[in-house]
C-alpha cells in the first residue's frame, strides 16, 4: 500500500515533533524559562530545523526509498521512523558523522572527541578548573633537570 | 587600616585595533543586546544560570556551566555551545542567523575583542610600603632566628643541654626552680608514648629500671635512641603532621566524595619521619614536588605523591561555579600553605587587607598567581566511554598517573571476563538511560517523579561504573594514581579581586611572596609560575619563619605547649614566645643540623626539662598558672589514636604491619553519606545477601554452624526462623563501616572521612580533617567514659587483655600486679592490690578465687582502661 499524499503531511509533523521536543519534559514550558539546559543527552532534537524542508525530504526520499518510486511503503516508513527516533535519543544530527565507537550504544561518545560535548551527566571530562581530563588520568611531564 | 577602593573610568579598552573594535560593535554587542542581555544582564535584572554578559570579565568567567567565552576556543565556549544549539539552546525559541554565528566564532577565534572592560581599575592598600619595612624590622617573628648565647646559671649542676640553661635560666630570674626528676617508669612512659604513641612493654620498664639506677642520662639517650629507630616512631609523628595538613581521605562538605588515593600520602608522610628526611626537603616535596629535579623515576613518584599536599583539602564539589570553585581551591591551597609552613595566615587578605599584620590584600593575590597556575588532581580519570559524575558531583577532577606502577598493586583487578561484563553492563545503562531520556516528557504525575529518580539513580551507576573502569587497563591491571598537582604551561598573574568577588576584578597583580617575610623583593620569571622559587623560600634559611614553626611544633608535642601557644599563628595576634632565645636557638640548631626532625626530638628528650615531675606547687602556679615557664612537666591526657594504640598494645592483640591502602581506597571514587562508603541501601542489600548466602552454605547436610559477631558473640537468630546474623548485627556492620572495630592496626591507618571519623578517634578530640589543628583539645567528658564502658572494641580489648595476663600467670597477686604493669606502666601499690582483690571477689563472689575466670578479670582490665590514670601521662 502506498502513501503518496500523506507523505509531505508526515514529514511535516515529524519535523513539527522533532522541533517541539526542544520544550522540557512535559511540554509545559514555564513562561519567561528560556534556555534552560536539556538533561538529555546530545545536541537538541531539533538541530537540524533550521535546515530547507525540501532538502531534508529530498534526503529522507534518498535514504529510505529503497525501491526507488519516489514514495514511501509501510516498510519504508517503518524504517524512517525508527531512523528518526534513534537519532532523537542519540542527539545525532541528521547524516552527520559521529565518530563513534563501533557498537557502542547511541548515547555513546569516546573523550576527547572535538566538537562534541556530552551531555546529562556526561559533561566534558574536566578536572576541577575545568580543563579538559584524559581517559586514564593525567600523565605528568618530568621535571627538568637545572 | 583602611582600604581604598579608587574607582576609576577604564582608561583603554585593552588596545583593541580599529578592525576588532569595530568587529564587535557591528557585529557582536548589538546580538548580545538584542538575544541575551534580556536574560543574562546585571543591568536587566536577570542573571538566569548565574551568567552576565554585561562586560568583558564577566563573560569569561559564564555562569555556572563556565565561562562563556574562551578567547581564541569556540569549542570550549558555552556562548558558541548555546547559539549552535548544542548542549543548551539559545536563543530558546528560535536558532540565530548561520551569518551570525558564524560572526561569534570568527569573534571568538580572534582572541574575543571586547572593549566592555570592567570599571574600577585599581585598589590602593592603606598597607604602605613603609608600614611592611618598619614591621619586617621590628616584629620578633620576622627577624631570621640567629644563634644565641647561652645563659648564665646559678645551679650549673642541673642542666644537661642548652635547653635545661635557657629554662633554668628563666625561672631563677623569676624565683622558681624546676621540678624534680620524675620517677624511672614515668619519664619511660612519658618517652614511649611521645615518641611513638605505645606504652613501654614490662621488660623495657624493668630494664630502663635498672640502667636509670646507674646512669639515668644514659638509660633516657639509649632509650631515645632505639624508640627513634622504630617504625612506629614515623606512625606516631605522622599523624602529628596529618593533623596540620588537614589529611583526609573525602572532600567533605554537601556532597563528600571520597579520595581513594589519599593513603599514598599518608603514607609518604610515615616514610618521611622514619627516614628523617631533612625538613626542607619534606616542605619543598609537598608544595613543588612536581617541579623539582629527579633523578630517579622512583623519586619522581614520591615527589608526586607529596603534592597531594595542596589536593587533600576539603572541596565544595557541588559548587555551581567553574571560576569560584577554582578561587577556592587556590584560597585552600595557600591558606594551608601558609598556615602549616609560615605560621601565618594570609588568606584573610583575600578580601581586604590583613586587619593586623602587615599583609596588603594584593600579596595575597600576587600568591594566588602562583597556586592558580596549577591543575589540581583529586577526583577519578575518566573512562574510555568518558566523564561521569552524580548528579551532585559538579566539580570533577582527573588523577595524575605514577611514573612508577605499584609492583603490588592494592587496587582491584578484573579478569578479562569481569572487565568485559563492567564494559557491558555500562553499554546497558547507556541505552537504558537514552531509553528513559526518550521517553521523557511522556509521563506525568507520580510516574514523572520515579522517572526523574530513575534518571538519577542511573547518572549515580554510570558514574560508579565509569570510575570502576577508568582505573584500570585494557587487560584489567589497576593504574598506579596518586593525587596531586601538576603545573599548567602558561604561566599568568592574576588581578585582585575587589572584597574576594569574583566578578569584581581590579588591577592585575603580578606573582609574588609577602612582602613582610621577604627581605630581598622577589623576581619571579615570566615562564615560571613561581611554586617551585616560593617552596625553596620557604625552606630556606632565609625564611624567618619555617623553622621557627617547625620547631615549635616539635616542642609542643614533647613538652605539652609550644614555646609560642598559638602554634599557627606567629603574626601580630598570636601570642609571644615564652622562651624567645630558646626558640631562635632550636631553630638555628635544627636548621644547621640539616633540619633533622630525629635529632630535635632527641635533643629535647634528653633534656633535663622533659624529665621533670609533674607534681603540682601551688605558690608556683600562684606566679605562673599556665606553667609557661616550664616549672614542672605538664601533665597530658593521651590523644586519641594513642589510646587505641595502647588498648591494642595492652592486650597483646596489635597489628604492626601497615596495612596496605585504606578503607577508603577499596570502596573506590564514591560519595560517602550517613557514615557509609557509597549507597547505604546497596551495601546493605549486598550484606544481607551476603549473609544469606553464608548462612546457606554453612548449614549444608550435617554441619551445624556456627555464627559469631565481630565480638565473637553468638549471631541472634534472623527474624524468618533461620539461623543467620540479626538484621541489627548487619545494619552495625554496615552504619559502622568506617569505625573499623575490628581492625588491629596502629590508628594512623583508620580511615579519616570528613565528617565522619571513626569513633574511637572522635570521642578521644581526634583532630577535625576540615581544619589545620596544630594543637588538639583535650576534654574530659562523659561521653569518654562510656565509651571505655560500652564500646565493643573496648570490651574486646579488655578480653585479650585478661587472656593475656592469665597466660603469663596463675598465681592472682602476680595477674593484678601484671594487669597495673601494663596498663600504667608500674605495680599497684599496697591499697590497689587490696582494692582490686576485694573488687574481684565482689564481682564474682560465686567463683572461688582461684577458679576466677576471663571474664571477671576482663572486668578488672576494662576498669584499669577506663580509669584516669591509663589516659594520662604525667
């Protein structure tokens, strides 16, 4: 069964979802409680809003369209779906590379990855100054002889 | 004195070029006004997260995640964080301009020209150049200690050492003259337990006996002599020094994370006093150590370890704010530094000038540049999966990696099997915790809050998990770490801040050392950061003060006050030597014999002074009540750790191998609450399966257990009908983890967790791990004798103790006479024996006399324990 005409509308409320879910739990975000930090892990949901509508369908078409007849079946959109909510809980944006570990769960991230900052409780490894820590500990230079 | 403030218009905008000022102002201040002023502006009243992007400073220092900005790192910019919709997202409704973004990373790139410099410009002290000089050359305490003459004395025959001259000398000027000598078994009591906290054993008292007859000079050298030689002597000192370093194994605090790796210190600090190590090398090791010159990698390791000196400190890990939590260590850190070494504290000045000495508020601040050039380690590395921490763990720490691995590593090891299980059991949580964070928002109500407790509980295991992983290798081998310091590459002076503020910054202030101690002004390189230049002042002959501290110190814990009281206070408000001339000349003495902590205890121990009697003269005290001249010995009631020592040494039942690590060391990086080591549910969980288990595998066909309490008393029968420990047995075992009644080492080695020492310290004044105790309270409450009557691990002592004394004897005469030999350190007198041969027949009157058994004379030994006498030295 084919969904041709529901499609743009489907995109429209998972887009519509995924910009939303920037509100904090429970959706009732407090009049004037801008900016608060996410506890959720990753980058916001709906980083990638910002982005052409018509080229995020155009590269959804292009990933999940797998028999080719520019529409989505029920397995397709299965498949879209889960795509999008694995990406919801990983905070990956859309396509972009990670890095990471393979196998490792989607919540993952090794230290010391540039340009990732963990979130929750995972904020970057610092020492108490907040420089940056080192998987292992620190390993000291050796004083220089006078 | 007063402090002038001069609030001054910036004078230039930090010479910004035409080019970046007009960057900012085109480009950069209208969006900081128009998207963020309205929430993060002093101005508008609204500092949400604790951020004000109103000036310069200000954005560098951020909020409470850190600083806003980082000149030159987008990266480690919060504001570039927040516009990208990173980690936060700002603004919240809507994503700025791609343009304008990358407008604020240009800005950043560029070292973040900002012409919003803060307005006051300087601070004036009222503290002049010509008040330091004339108080450097008028104040005893800053004159350096120069050798003296020695006093003449009428009764030349009493002295022995220059010490006995100077005292004998102050007291015939006053119309007093010393004490007698004590007798042989009280100046040998009073010898072992000051040298290395134990009671002498009965041989040694018969033979010191017997050599005091003939030569008392000679019997108290020898004796001095062999105490000084035994490893106990570095135990016993030790803890003296651990007092004052406010040594702890916890950050103490809200949230009280522990220090697994403290115990390295600890022990470096026993090694040091066994091996004597010179005083200035100790001090230079513990405030530069990680600076100095090695040429072993051994030595390197040790001098690493050293500098958990300045990492051991208690720590405020909940503080919200990256740039204060990071004053406050440096406040910690010099405030010790001074205190311990200087006999001075100068952390006052942090906010003002010092009220009484002459310390200008910017000698603090020129300190502050040296401490602040310094990454301070006393947390847990992260692991390969990254950074953990509780949810009320915000300020995390690494951990320095030892040049040299433990060849007998005390930290955990896992099998490949275990360390692959942890790996995966931590794959788990991360999934299950993306799952819970999918599902936020969904539930409401009360499935809301066990969500929210969920999230938490499972941030707490992630972290255990990290932190259980991030110390050992691929293979599961544990990592060698210490805590520590360690110097950051670029040194920077610091600016005074105005009343201590942190976003009040005034002039910049370049690195320095108080004014007052230095007689020659101090250059400080521009590459250095000056800790290494300031630990070899320090400990140089130069200082005034280092000495003169240390000495005192010495003095204090032999004689029972310090020639100066106030033993970390030598400024203004401190009080006066009472012996100044011998002072100066123990300092000389001490420094010129290579600052041997040994041979001061030794030259002061063999002094006719210290074997004076403690006998009370009432015309004496009429004149000097205080006993500041030394008239008699002071008497002194043991401290803490030598009471448990001795109970243990009594009863035969003392450990004298160091055990290897703490307590502490083995529950790991974990937060302490209610007195436990880590989730009190959870270990109590694991105890009573633990226990249900045993009980289990003990009652297999045909065997008929046996249960017994850590007292060796019968376990009560669980409340299900099985045989097992009672739920209460297992609840103490739990709540008093950190009591450690059962352990047998010497006390220096009990776990000290802030907040929550161990009982037998505690009740005794054990010294306060929060604070730098110099000098301990010595109360006399009730709370003391019931514990000597209550106390399972007092019960359990007094057991061995008449274990003991019927194995050396049968005979009941000679068991009572043995009894008061150990406890006191003499027989019983006439009237004692006869008071305790009633005692016993009256406690247990059904038991003949001679079938008299352990447990009434347990009864008599605990009675000898608790008494006064056991607790004094006189």
């Amino acid at each position: 069964m084919k969904y041709t005409t529901p499609i743009v509308a489907i995109l429209s409320v998972a887009l519509l979802a995924v910009t939303c879910s920037a509100e904090p739990p429970g959706g009732q975000r407090a009049k004037g409680a801008n900016g608060q930090r996410r506890a959720s892990g990753g980058q916001r949901p709906g980083a990638g809003a910002d982005r052409d509508p018509k080229q995020m369908v155009a590269r959804m078409m292009n990933e999940f369209d797998k028999d080719g007849d520019s529409k989505l079946n029920a397995m397709e959109l299965t498949a879209m779906f889960a795509s999008m909510r694995d990406r919801r809980g990983s905070g990956e944006r859309p396509g972009a590379a990670t890095g990471r570990t393979p196998g490792a769960g989607p919540q993952q991230r090794g230290p010391g990855q540039s340009g990732q900052k963990p979130a929750g409780n995972r904020r970057r490894g610092q020492n108490g100054d907040g420089k940056p820590a080192k998987a292992g500990g620190q390993a000291p230079k050796r004083p220089v002889a006078e | 004195m007063l402090l002038c403030a001069v609030i001054a218009p910036a004078a230039h905008s930090d010479e910004l070029t035409r080019d970046e000022l007009n960057f900012f102002e085109t480009k950069i201040r209208p969006v900081l006004v128009r998207e963020c002023y309205g929430c993060h502006s002093n101005k508008a009243g609204n500092v949400r997260g604790g951020l004000r992007l109103d000036s310069k400073e200000l954005t560098h220092i951020g909020g409470s995640s850190g600083p806003a900005v980082v000149p030159g790192n987008p990266e480690e910019s919060w504001l570039y964080n927040a516009i990208t919709h990173q980690d936060y997202v700002m603004p919240p409704k809507r994503k700025l301009p791609q343009q304008v973004i990358d407008d604020f990373r240009k800005w950043i790139e560029m070292g973040a020209p900002d012409p919003r410099v803060t307005n006051i410009a300087e601070i004036r002290s009222s503290i002049t150049a010509d008040d330091i000089q004339q108080a450097r050359e008028s104040f005893w305490a800053y004159q350096i200690p120069v050798r003296q003459s020695l006093p003449q004395v009428e009764n030349n025959s009493w002295t022995r050492t220059d010490i006995d001259r100077f005292i004998l000398s102050k007291l015939e000027t006053s119309g007093l003259q010393p004490a007698d000598d004590a007798e042989a078994w009280q100046v040998l009591r009073r010898l072992s337990f000051d040298i290395v906290g134990l009671p002498p054993a009965p041989e040694q008292i018969d033979s010191f006996t017997a050599a005091w007859n003939i030569d008392p000079d000679g019997a108290v050298a020898d004796t001095v002599d062999r105490l000084l030689k035994t490893e106990q002597f570095g135990e016993r000192w030790a803890r003296h020094w651990l007092d004052v370093v406010r040594y702890a194994e916890s950050t103490g605090r809200e949230v009280n994370m522990t220090y697994p790796h403290a115990w390295r210190y600890r022990d470096y600090v026993i090694d040091c006093f066994n091996d004597d190590k010179p005083f200035d090398q100790f001090v230079q090791e513990q405030i530069a150590g990680d600076l100095l010159p090695v040429s072993t990698d051994q030595q390197w390791s040790e001098n690493l370890v050293a500098t958990s000196f300045l990492a051991i400190g208690p720590k405020n890990v909940n503080e919200q704010n990256r740039v204060q939590f990071a004053a406050d260590v440096a406040d910690e850190q010099i405030d010790a530094t001074t205190r311990v070494f200087l006999g001075m504290s100068v952390a006052c000045a942090r906010c003002h000038d010092h009220k009484f000495d002459a310390i200008p508020q910017a000698d603090y601040y020129a300190l502050v540049g040296v401490f602040r050039n310094i990454t301070t380690y006393f947390g847990n590395p992260p692991s390969e999966f990254g950074a953990f921490s509780g949810v009320q763990s915000k300020r995390n720490s690494s951990l320095i990696r030892l040049p040299v691995g433990d060849p007998n590593p005390y930290d955990k090891s896992y099998s490949k099997q275990e360390l692959a299980s942890l790996k995966q059991e931590m794959t788990d949580k991360l999934q299950e915790m993306a799952e819970t964070r999918r599902n936020r928002g969904r539930s409401t109500g009360t499935d809301a809050k066990n969500a929210q407790r969920n999230r938490i509980r499972m941030n707490n295991e992630l972290a255990n998990l990290s932190g259980q992983l991030a110390v050992v290798d691929a293979s599961g081998n544990p990592i060698s770490y210490c805590m520590g310091v360690l110097e950051r590459d670029a040194p920077a002076n610091t600016k005074l801040l105005v009343r201590g503020e942190i976003d009040q910054p005034a002039q910049v202030v370049q690195r320095g050392f108080p004014q007052v101690l230095c007689s020659e002004p101090v250059e400080i390189e521009a590459d250095s950061s000056g800790r290494l230049q300031l630990a070899r002042w320090i400990a140089s002959k130069e200082n005034p003060l280092t000495a003169r501290v240390m000495v005192n110190r010495i003095w204090q814990h032999l004689i029972g006050q310090g020639i100066v009281t106030s033993t970390e206070n030598f400024g203004v408000t401190g009080h006066l030597p009472s012996h100044p001339e011998l002072l100066d000349q123990l300092a000389v003495q001490f420094m010129e014999s290579d600052w041997s902590v040994k041979t001061l205890v030794r030259e002061i121990a063999t002094s006719r002074v210290y074997r004076m009697k403690s006998t009370f003269n009432e015309q004496y005290h009429d004149y000097d009540p205080d006993n500041a001249l030394v008239w008699r010995a002071n008497p002194r009631r043991l401290d803490a750790e030598a009471i448990r020592d001795a109970m243990l040494s009594i009863s035969g039942e003392i450990d004298f191998d160091r055990p290897r690590g703490s307590e502490v060391a083995k529950a790991g990086y974990t937060r302490v609450q209610g007195g436990v080591l880590g989730n009190p549910r959870d270990i109590a969980r694991k105890a009573f399966e633990r226990a249900a288990n045993n009980t289990r595998a003990a009652s297999g066909p045909g065997s008929r257990p046996q249960f017994r309490g850590p007292a060796g008393r019968p376990f009560q029968r669980g409340r299900r009908g099985g045989m097992g420990p009672a739920p209460e047995e297992i609840a103490r075992q739990v709540t008093n983890q950190l009591d450690m009644e059962n352990a047998k080492f010497r006390s220096v080695y009990l776990p000290i967790v802030r907040d929550e020492e161990p009982r037998s310290l505690e009740v005794f004044d054990g010294a306060d791990s929060s604070a730098i105790i110099g000098q301990r309270e010595s109360s006399n409450t009730a709370t003391q004798a019931l514990y000597m009557m209550n106390n399972r691990f007092v019960i359990q002592q007094s057991t061995s103790f008449a274990r003991r004394i019927t194995e050396v004897s049968s005979i009941p005469a000679e068991q009572i006479d043995y009894a008061f030999l150990l406890a006191y350190g003499r027989k019983p007198t006439s009237g004692e024996r006869s008071a305790t041969s009633s005692f016993l027949r009256a406690f247990s009157p059904s038991a003949s006399y001679r079938s008299r058994s352990v447990e009434t004379l347990a009864a008599l030994c605990q009675s000898l324990l608790a008494s006064a006498e056991f607790r004094y030295v006189n």
